[in-house]
C-alpha cells in the first residue's frame, strides 16, 4: 500500500515557483502526510545560505509583481526556508540536496540554509518516491 | 477540562500559516484544552475544520467576525 506521503523534485530557481513548495509541504504536514524534498538545479541555488529572497521571478509575471521578494519580506509573509523549517518541526520532512548538482556548481553542505538534511543520489530519491503516492516535478 | 480559552492570533498570517499554529499549539496543550484560532486567511475556515476531523480533534465550530473568523477547536487526544 502507497504510504501518505509528497514527494518533490524542485528544479525551479524562481521565487513565485519556489513560494507553492513551502505551502504544499505545510499542508501535507497538517494532514499528517510525510514530504520528501529533492533540490536540483536552480531549486538547490534558491537553498544557498541568504539566496531565497534573491531569486528572481518567472519572467512573465515577474512586471505584475515587482520585487516579490521586498513585498514578502515587507508583509512578513514566510519565504520557502522558514515554511520549511515549520513544516520540520511539526512533521515528518526530509530534504536532501542532488550530488551531482552540488559538484557542479563546488557548493558543499555548509553552503546550503540548515534545513538541508544531506546530500543524495538522484537514485535513492526515485526508489523514495515510489513508496509515496504524488510525486511532483516543480 | 481547561476552562479557560486559548487564543491564538494568527490574523495577517497568511495559508497555511494559522494552520500550522494551531498544530503548533496543539503539541504542547493539554487534553481538554480550547484552542480558538483567529484568521483572516479564508483557507483556514475550511482547512482547519478537515485537519480536526483527520487529526481526532474535536472541531467546535467557526464564528465570522467581519473582517476576520474566530475557529475553535478542543484538543481530545
């Protein structure tokens, strides 16, 4: 039987496509739901210690709202890392950061915000999501 | 029983943020506990409600304040 559990595979960089993560993990958590997040690309970047409120915006929407990052931090709206660390702390979430990635771009766990568990295998994120019953590519 | 009412004042906090507070204060409450979330997020009328019943807390109801709902819950295990 599928286990109650979401997994992601967060390969987007910008921020409006960052922000439904955080959401999604949070909402999976309140319905007692386990997340298993794997950063890759321009997802493990956003996750680079300070870089979230930094990304850039989805180029099509990005004149409808501006520095969505200011407008955030200004309404004290939670970005993905806190969202995150919420999530960690009321639920079952692991989050672990693509290796090959890491190697690409010389980044090493201490560059990553804490929330970052470890570095995997795209391998062994792929056996995971298959116990789960959503696997999301964002 | 706790008589006395828990508030939680999630208003500004937006979905699923006065959710994730009320789960927050849940943990550490005691059983009997009433827990009133105050929101004006207009997910959280409809969410909290479905988290009580999957969680095995008992949902009091939900009272609309004008610009913001008040939802009660008791926490029962």
């Amino acid at each position: 039987m599928d286990k109650e559990r979401i997994s992601m595979i967060v390969f987007s960089g910008e921020m409006d496509k960052l922000l439904p993560v955080g959401i999604l993990a949070s909402g999976a958590i309140a319905m007692g739901q386990e997340v298993r997040i794997f950063l890759t690309f321009w997802g493990l970047m956003a996750l680079r210690k300070g870089a979230f409120f930094q990304m850039p915006v989805s180029p099509s929407f990005a004149p409808m709202v501006g520095d969505l990052g200011k407008t955030l931090q200004e309404k004290k709206i939670p970005g993905l890392v806190d969202q995150l660390r919420t999530a960690k702390e009321l639920g079952d979430v692991e989050i672990v950061a693509c290796g090959m990635t890491m190697d690409l771009f010389g980044l090493k766990l201490e560059d990553l915000e804490d929330i970052v568990d470890r570095v995997a295998g795209v391998g062994e994120f792929i056996e995971t999501a298959k116990e789960g019953h959503t696997t999301l590519f964002i | 029983m706790a008589d006395n009412i828990m508030v939680i004042d999630a208003r500004g906090s937006f979905c699923p943020g006065p959710l994730m507070e009320l789960i927050r204060a849940i943990k550490s409450a005691e059983i009997g506990q009433v827990i009133a979330v105050l929101s004006n997020d207009s997910g959280s009328k409809k969410d909290i409600p479905l988290w009580a019943g999957k969680a095995g807390q008992e949902f009091i109801g939900v009272e609309a304040h004008g610009e913001y709902d008040e939802i009660t819950v008791r926490k029962v295990r």
